[in-house]
C-alpha cells in the first residue's frame, strides 16, 4: 500500500533526503570550484560526478540548480541541449551563447536555440552572448525576432553582449540588428561594439555600459548614436551607473533633444581614445546628473581634457571620488571649478583621488 502524504517519513527515508541534501552541497561546490566555459569539460565534470553510482547519478539528476548554468555552442549535441533543459526545469538559468557560426549546420543551431528560448524564456535569468562578428549576431538576433510566439524575459536582469575581435572594420559590411524588446525587468546592459537600441529601454535598468564604439570617422553614425542613446537614456530613469567607451566624431553636430536627467547615476565612466583634437565629452554634457559622486576619464591627449572640462564643468561640482586612467601626459593641473582642481595621474596605472 503506498503510504498518503500525510504519512510520517520513515528513518530510511530521512537518510535518503539527508544523503541528497549533502550530496548536493558537495556537487555544487565541485561543479562552481571546477567551473569551465566550455562545454566539453562541462559535461565531462557532470558525466564523471554521475559515473560513480546510482545513488550519485539520481541526486545530480534529481537537483535543478545543478543544470541551471547552460552553456550553447554551435555543433553541440541536439540530445545534450534537450537533456540539460530537461533536468534544469524551472530553476532560475544563466545562459552562455556563443555565436561563432562557420556552416549551414549552425545556422539552423540557432533555430533550435530560439526555440527553447520561446520555451523557457521566463525561466532566464541572464544571459551573456559571445559574437564572432556582425553577420552572427544578426543571424541570432534575426532568429529570435522570427520566433512565434515572441519570447519575453520576464525574470531577466542581466544582459552581456562581448566580441573577442575588433569589429569597428566590419561596418561597411553589416550593420547590427536591434535586439527584441523582450526584458522589461533588465537590470544590467553590457553592450561591447553594439549601438544602444529599443533593449535598453526599461525603467528598472540600473546599469548600462557601451563599450567599443567606433565612430570617429561617420558624422552620421555619431549622430544616430548620440540621439538612440538620449531617446534611451530618457527611458532608464532609475539608472545609477554607466559605463561609456566611444571614439567619438571629429566634428560636432547640433542635437536636437529634451532635457535628460538621470536623478539616480552616481558613478560615470568615460573613455575616448581618440588623439585628435575634438568635442570630446559633448555627448555627457546632454545628460544632467544631480547625483554624480564618482568619476572615471580616460582621455589622451591635453586638449581633449580641457575640451571635456569646458562642456562639463556642471557636472565635475558634485565629483567626490576621481579616478583618472592613462598617460600622465593627458593631464594638467587645472582648475575644475572654483575649489577643487584636476591632479596628475601615475603613467602606468589608473590612480583614485577623493576631493574635498
């Protein structure tokens, strides 16, 4: 007769439950001590953990949070996809995409990749996609897009976009597809060679960084870029850090826009590595921010600090904590305002400075 539920556990039983709960503890810190980003060695750690016994075998398997680290690569096994999805269940999932599509036959992984997404998309919670070039990311992008129905990541909030190449050579090529706006509760935006887009948008963000933005030589690119990002930036009121790393135009172009204020940012990030002698910083001047407390420039040459100075003198009253990356040579002693003034930097490493 099989015992109801109310049935109280027998010793046998409690051991059993003692023995996973244990077992699970240990799994999981193994799995996190020998963490790996590639797939083979993933599944070699869960395979060897599961080779030892039966009993080991069931409690890897009976524990969601043990599969709920998903790494995609083209050319994995249809069978290990289905399975790890399978065991992860509902658990809360960090996804690792890797987009680095050579053949027909990854193309089509990313269709199979789409369609679990549209399956399991509440369950995500973030995801970090590794590009190889413009034209993969389009292809996702593209297959996610075509998705029916649309998938929409309620339980998202992270969002990593990286390239291990330089990508600015490609524009002529291809240009980056927006991706969906499908993560209203997006909390993290880490776009690396991306333009902002419609994805950004969400009051929840509260931090976004933009980096490896090539644009010194397209007036127009700039100026898309300049007013995406103020279209976007007007819909993240909550946000509290941003991180922004962009060669900007030669020339300045007027931009017509409404006040931005982001009354919540306190720590800004500003890099441009462009020698030559321009508006640098025009674009932070667009934004106003009560709040700032903490900044960090890194700026290369003289006159690029003192063009960064004049269109952002506002903003430098409230800095508390300065942090200043580069050539000593980039910076003078100057004054930023009327009590506090800008200090040398250490040639080989970043150096912080509180202002008082």
């Amino acid at each position: 007769m099989t015992p109801s539920v109310t049935s109280p556990p027998t010793p046998a039983t409690n051991e059993a439950l003692t023995m996973i709960d244990i077992l699970g503890v240990i799994f999981k810190a193994c799995l996190a001590l020998n963490f790996s980003v590639e797939w083979h060695n993933d599944v070699r750690q869960k395979m060897a953990l599961g080779a030892v016994c039966r009993c080991w075998k069931f409690t890897l398997e009976s524990l969601p949070a043990l599969w709920s680290h998903i790494i995609l690569v083209p050319r994995m096994p249809q069978y290990y996809i289905d399975k790890v999805f399978r065991l992860a269940k509902q658990a809360p999932k960090r996804l690792r995409i890797d987009l680095d599509l050579d053949s027909e036959l990854d193309t089509m992984f990313l269709s199979s990749i789409a369609a679990l997404l549209v399956a399991k998309a509440e369950t995500v919670t973030h995801i970090s996609v590794q590009y190889i070039s413009y034209s993969a990311w389009n292809t996702f992008v593209d297959h996610l897009s075509a998705a029916s129905p649309q998938p929409r990541f309620l339980s998202l909030r992270s969002f990593y976009a990286t390239s291990p190449t330089a990508l600015h050579n490609q524009l002529g090529d291809a240009v980056p597809h927006s991706f969906p706006d499908l993560a209203a509760n997006l909390q993290d935006l880490y776009l690396d060679g991306l333009p902002p887009s419609s994805f950004v948008v969400g009051p929840n963000l509260i931090s976004l960084s933009l980096t490896n933005l090539y644009l010194a030589e397209d007036d127009t690119a700039s100026f898309t870029f300049t007013t995406t990002l103020l279209d976007s930036l007007r819909q993240t009121p909550h946000l509290e850090t941003l991180f922004i790393d962009v060669d900007e135009s030669f020339t300045n172009q007027p931009v017509p826009h409404k006040p931005v204020v982001l009354p919540y940012l306190h720590t800004l990030s500003f890099l441009c590595n462009m020698p030559f002698p321009h508006h640098c910083g025009f674009l932070l001047s667009l934004v106003h921010l009560p709040k700032l407390h903490s900044l960090s420039l890194h700026l290369v040459s003289v006159q690029n600090v003192n063009n960064f100075i004049s269109v952002n003198g506002t903003h430098l009253s409230t800095i508390v904590v300065l942090r200043l990356i580069g050539d000593i040579s980039a910076y003078i002693e100057v004054h930023w305002w009327s009590s506090k003034a800008l200090v040398f930097v250490d040639r080989e490493q970043a150096s912080s400075f509180r202002l008082s």
